[in-house]
C-alpha cells in the first residue's frame, strides 16, 4: 500500500512540475530573503545574531546604548537586497555594531532604508562619507545620513478624557520604558473635562523601546486603549533663523476662551501700539502690529496676565508648522 501510495506521489510530483514548465499552472514564487549559504557565513561570528520580528530584521550584537554619531539611515536599498549584500558592504567602513532592516510585511521585500551603527564615531563618519558615493543601479548612489536615534512618538486619537500622567500610567503597562507624556490642553478644555487635544507625545528611555512600540501598534496591536490610534516619530520643528524672527510683528496669543470676540482682543492690545489686523483660531490668537516694538511692549505686559478668566500666553509668532511630524519632501 506504501509503495503504490509513493508512485502516485511521484506521479503527481512529474505532472506538476511538466505543467509549470509549459506554462499551464504557475510556479510559485520563493519568499524574498538572503542567500542562505551567505547568511550562514555571516552568522558564524558568535557575537552577532539574527533576529526576525513584525516588519524588521535585525543583525547585530548584544544591546547596548550607543552615544549619538554612531548611527545612519541609509536610503535608495534595492528592495530585493538582505543582509547578505548589505553586511559585507557595511563592514568595508568598520566594526558594525547592529543593522536594522526595515520589512514590507505584505511582500517580504525591504522597505527601501536600513539603519547601521558602529561601536566607533569615526567609522561611522567614514560610511557616511563612502555610501553616499557607493552605486546601485541606473546611475543612482546610495543616500546616507546620520540618524538622531529619535526617543519620542506622536500618538493621535487618543482619548480626550484622560490627562499626561493617566497617559503615562497606561501607556507604562503596555510597554516599558515610558520616560515622559506631554499633552497639550486649556483651562476651558479642563473645565469641560477635556484633558488634552485628541494626541500626545511619549518620551521613551531608549530608542529601541520606541521604535518596538511603533512597530508593535502599526503592525500587531492595531488598537490601543480601545482606540484605533495612530503613531509615528515625533520630529522637533525647523527654530526659524534671528534674521526671520528679527522681522516678526505678529503676537501669538495662547488660551483664549472659545467665545473670545476679534473686537475684544484687539481693543486690549492697541494699548500698545497701532493693531492692523486680529485673527483668532478657537482658542489662539494672532494680533498682527504695525511696529514691532509695539509688538515686544505688548508681550511683556500681557504675558502671563488673565484675560477672559484664564492667564494667557503671548509670545512672538513663528512660521506655521504640523504638530510634531515632517512632510515628505517632493
């Protein structure tokens, strides 16, 4: 019975593979990933180690805190190239300390950038000058950058119903490593039991804390304190140059209350100076002088004064910026 079970096997097995060949069934594909034979060369070094999880790869070390200067972001991978390719290239510039490399769960392809770090600042100022030299196809090169090994992440649609250190307690249970919650919210907001705008900012202790907790809620927990929240590395904005802000007329006025009247608010400041125009947004303002130093006088009166039952904030107006996130250059 074994035997006859066997032959059809083979049988099977023949027709298969004479069907693939002539085209009537598709042969299926192998999974992207390294040449095996390479990979295990390369893991024959006992200090290093492979280690695969939800959308990343990570060769390297055993984990230690590294100064900042010793990473980069290197973009324009080939998508089809793993560690077999990118290790021995990495190594030409110095002693690695780890390569993450980014996956595209849906076709197992890279994502196109990896990060790499060395245990010495000057072999990373060396990889940093080479890569951005090193071809890959169609004439283009490889484009590398140091890396700021970003601790901080961007959480939208939070619940408005909780305030920084309730955040911090959840947020503590989910993961480790919870350095710091800032929220942004008015005292008309806490009147109203709102506690925050609908996002906050989480301080990691570590960059790899972070980045396990971003690749965990994007691509395992999808929900969150039973909301679907979104999460992404929170960038500092651009400090406009002393040139621009020497310039700047314009007061911004921080905790208004939402029925703040335009005619109010500009009555109070032309105390100071001539006012051309008032612009409020919920509860900011925008008081636009004629002079700027009637614009400087205002700021130090009414800073930290009540107005409308609430102490505002008054300071000079800088360039319009997303809240803690980067727009992709085109």
């Amino acid at each position: 019975m074994r035997s006859k079970i066997r032959i059809k096997y083979f049988v099977f097995s023949d027709l298969k593979d004479i069907a693939e060949c002539r085209g009537f069934i598709k042969k299926k594909k192998s999974p992207p990933g390294p040449d095996k034979q390479k990979l295990r060369e390369l893991l024959k070094d006992k200090a290093y180690r492979l280690t695969l999880s939800a959308g990343q790869r990570r060769y390297g070390a055993r984990p230690q805190s590294l100064e900042k200067g010793h990473q980069l972001v290197v973009n324009r991978i080939p998508r089809e190239w793993f560690e077999d390719k990118l290790i021995p290239l990495f190594q030409e510039f110095g002693k690695i300390y780890e390569v993450l490399l980014l996956i595209d769960k849906r076709t197992g392809y890279n994502r196109g950038f990896c990060f790499v770090s060395y245990y010495k600042k000057e072999d990373t100022e060396k990889a940093h000058c080479m890569l951005n030299k090193y071809g890959v196809h169609s004439g283009k090169t490889l484009k590398a950058n140091f890396s700021s090994l970003k601790t901080r992440l961007l959480f939208q649609n939070i619940p408005r119903n909780k305030s920084a250190e309730e955040l911090k307690e959840d947020f503590g249970n989910i993961a480790p490593g919870v350095k710091d919650v800032v929220v942004s919210c008015t005292p008309e907001m806490l009147e109203n039991n709102i506690k925050n705008r609908g996002y906050c900012f989480v301080e990691y202790e570590t960059h790899k804390q972070a980045l396990r907790v971003m690749f965990k809620l994007k691509y395992e927990w999808k929900v969150l304190l039973g909301y679907k929240i979104a999460v992404q590395w929170y960038y500092p904005p651009d400090e406009p140059d002393e040139e621009y802000m020497s310039k700047v007329k314009v007061v911004y006025v921080k905790n208004l209350t939402r029925n703040t009247k335009i005619e109010d608010l500009k009555t109070k400041f032309e105390e100071f100076g001539v006012v051309e125009r008032v612009n409020v947004v919920r509860d900011l303002g925008f008081v636009h002088f004629e002079k700027r130093e009637d614009a400087l006088k205002a700021i130090e009166e009414m800073n930290g004064t009540v107005f409308g039952n609430y102490e505002i904030i008054c300071c000079l107006s800088k360039p319009k910026v997303h809240i803690g996130t980067r727009r992709k250059r085109r």
